[in-house]
C-alpha cells in the first residue's frame, strides 16, 4: 500500500475534556468533537470513536485520568485505530503519559490543525508560515513528543519539520525560526510596498473574512473569475489570493481572499500568518462571509467577530453576507438590512446586492471631485499624484484643474481647492 493510501486510511479515536475550570472557548463539547472530525477527515484520517470526559479540573498526569485513558486504550484495541486525537491542548508531560497508557499516537487538535497547513499550503509564502507555525508549536514539546517522534513520516501529524529530529536540536530549531522570521518580514516589507502603490492609485481594499469553509473562495471566483479551487472542506485555501474587481463605472476595487478562521485558531498559526493577516490592517471594507445554512453559525459568527476585533484596525466596515441563503429553508429567518446580504455565490442569488452594498459603503469613505489648484501650491498637486487617483490634469491660465478619486482625510485638506461638486 503507498504511503499517501495508508493515511487516509489512518483511524482514530477522537476525545474532549469539559472541565468547570476551564474558560467556555477551552471545553471541548459534542460540537466541537464534531467539527475536529471534519479536521481529522480533511487531513487524511477516519474516525472510530468519540470520548467525551467531564471533569472538574483536568489530571495534571494523564489530562483525562487513568480510568478514562484505559477506556479509550480499550477502543483503540477493539477498532484498530493507532491514533488519539484530543480537542483540547496538551502540555508535553500529558502527551508523554497519554502515550504511555494507550500505547499510541497523541495529538492535540493544534498538531491536526498544524498538519492540515502543512499539507495544504502551496506557494513558497504559505509554506514559509506552515513551517515557522510548526516549529513554534514544537520547540516548548520536545520533552514530551513521546513515541510521536518515532513515527518520522508515519502519518497525521508527521508533517513538516519532523524529519529533522526536533527532539536533539534545539538550537537548530531556534536558529530556523529566526531565519523564517527574517525571510516573513522580506515578505511584509514586499506587501507593504505594494500598500504604498494602492494608497496612490486610491484603490480600495476588500478583505474576504469567515470560517473556514463559508464560501470565501467561491464568492472570490464568483466576483472576479479568480479560478481558485474551492471544495467543500475546512482550509481549502491558505495562500492569499487578491483581484481586481470593477464593482461600477465609478469604482473599482482590489479583493483580497484571507486564511479560514476556526474556533481554537492557535496562537502560532496567527503569529506565523501574520504577513498574509495583516492585511485586514489595511482593509477599507471586511466582507464577512457566513454559512446561513451551518447549525453552529452563530457561534461561528462570534469567533470570527472576536478575530476581526484583534486583526482588523478599528472602525473599518463589515458586511454580513449570508452566502449559502438556498440552503435555509426560509429565507426570512436571515438578518436582513444594509448590513447583512443573504446571497448564494455559487448560483448568484445577492450578488447584484452585494455589489450596490460595497459601492455604498466604499463612495461613502471615497470623494470624485474636480480641484482648482493655484500655481503656487505645488504641494497640494504633488499629495493628489501621491495619495490619490488622479483622472484628470489640466493647466489653465488660472491654475491645474485636477479631477481625482481621494480619501476622506485628503479630500478634507483640500477641501478648499474644490471647484465642482463630487460627482
């Protein structure tokens, strides 16, 4: 049997700790158990079985305590799985023990997250980020990877950077995050010099936010024939993908596709994503893009709010787009009004709506205006070419006419030179 057939045929045991310490976000419920499935599916395994373990605190030992890990030994044995998958994070002391009493593979939903990137991400940026995300994941469990680290290449969670025994070379692993770190802050100062020529072109940037598997990608394709392959599976798509898109005869705009959000998103992956997610800094609108028909959207919709919150500058506008609306059997039961669109990329139901939403929002932030510039106030011409869109230039004898697409706060500055009202 190939490598590739056999872990996709890797099976499972899925298990969760609800504890009364634990904050909400940290208990693992039968949703949550459900949505790691998917992951585990996603990135090649099959599930057997789910443990779900209520306790008060968890065993500072074994996490879920002797009795319970025997338990799961014992599902183990009876359907052949080889790996335990947990919903919670382990501490490399409980991954070690874990091992120790069921005799296989541990991993924690942060290790399947990590794997699923490691397998998806496809340009040289993505790989780059995977890679630094993996490497900070694993530096502070090396003393407890376990017999985990026996399986170089075995299956889920093998990926990456375990070909190069972590567990002997710290230095080496400290030394490979520093240069990943060196070669993401190459990639910022690349995307911030592409910033720069957006500002002065006055081109409007959209940013596509949502959970991982809402639509991001088939809205993308849909606006702007992008192509991208979007399939019904979490973290289809991680690399960035941004274009041009003419939302009217008066704007046009560049749209920027973002990594998926998911509950639990780990801390290195937003650190290590941070030259792809700082873009949302910049963004002059977020198009918020929901699954109407998922059960668990609402609090779906919290997680991505919450990400929104932290990653995006503060003030920026979002839409609400309801994308998937014919699946919802009753359509009224969506919130509707300017902000909140019930659309359907994939056949095109709302897309007319959108557009006319985004144009609203965006020439509400944007000013088309003529200016009067006299002859010697040539800093004022010299801000238009810069930090606006110039249309048009003129030299009367009374001065340089300038039709041109400006930002509020440089509209505001030149406010005096008007000499016809915005179109």
């Amino acid at each position: 049997m190939q490598q590739n057939d056999r872990v996709k045929a890797e099976k499972a045991i899925l298990v969760g700790l609800s504890a009364d310490c634990f904050r909400p976000e940290e208990n693992a419920t039968d949703e949550s158990l459900d949505e790691l499935e998917a992951l585990l599916e996603t990135a090649g395994g099959i599930c057997e079985a789910k443990v779900l373990q209520n306790r008060h605190t968890p065993d500072p030992h074994s996490f879920i305590g002797e009795g319970k890990a025997q338990e799961v030994r014992t599902l183990l044995e009876s359907t052949g799985a080889t790996l335990v998958v947990f919903d919670n994070d382990l501490s490399p002391s409980q991954i070690r023990a874990l091992e120790e009493l069921t005799d296989a593979t541990v991993l924690d939903r942060i290790a399947l997250i990590l794997d699923i990137f490691a397998q998806r991400a496809k340009t040289a940026e993505g790989r780059l980020q995977v890679e630094l995300a993996q490497y900070q994941y694993l530096l502070p469990k090396l003393s407890g990877m376990g017999t985990s680290m026996s399986r170089l290449g075995g299956g889920i969670g093998t990926r990456g950077p375990g070909e190069t025994k972590l567990e002997t070379d710290r230095r080496h692993i400290r030394e490979r995050i520093t240069r990943l770190q060196a070669e993401l802050d190459e990639v910022r100062r690349v995307r911030a010099t592409q910033r720069e020529r957006r500002v002065k072109n006055s081109m409007p940037v959209v940013a596509l936010v949502g959970y991982t598997n809402a639509g991001k990608s088939t809205l993308l394709n849909a606006l702007t024939g992008a192509g991208i392959p979007a399939n019904d599976r979490l973290f289809d798509t991680l690399d960035t993908t941004t274009r041009r898109l003419k939302v009217s005869d008066h704007l046009e705009i560049l749209l920027s596709d973002t990594v998926g959000f998911i509950a639990k998103l780990p801390h290195h992956l937003i650190e290590a994503f941070q030259a792809t997610l700082e873009e949302l800094q910049y963004a002059d609108l977020l198009l918020h893009v929901i699954d109407a028909s998922d059960p668990h959207r609402e609090a779906h919709i919290e997680v991505v709010d919450r990400l929104i919150d932290k990653l995006a500058k503060p003030g920026v506008p979002v839409l609400r787009c309801y994308n998937k609306a014919d699946l919802v059997g009753d359509v009224s039961n969506l919130p509707i009004g300017e902000k909140n669109i019930p659309m359907c990329a994939r056949s095109g139901i709302g897309m007319d709506e959108l557009l006319t939403r985004i144009e609203e929002t965006l020439t509400g932030r944007l000013h088309r205006a003529v200016f009067l510039l006299p002859y010697s106030d040539a800093g004022a011409l010299a801000q238009l070419h810069e930090q606006a869109q110039v249309l048009r230039v003129d030299y009367l004898p009374e001065g340089v006419e300038v039709e041109a697409v400006c930002r509020e706060e440089l509209f505001g500055r030149l406010k005096r030179f008007v000499k016809e009202p915005e179109a």
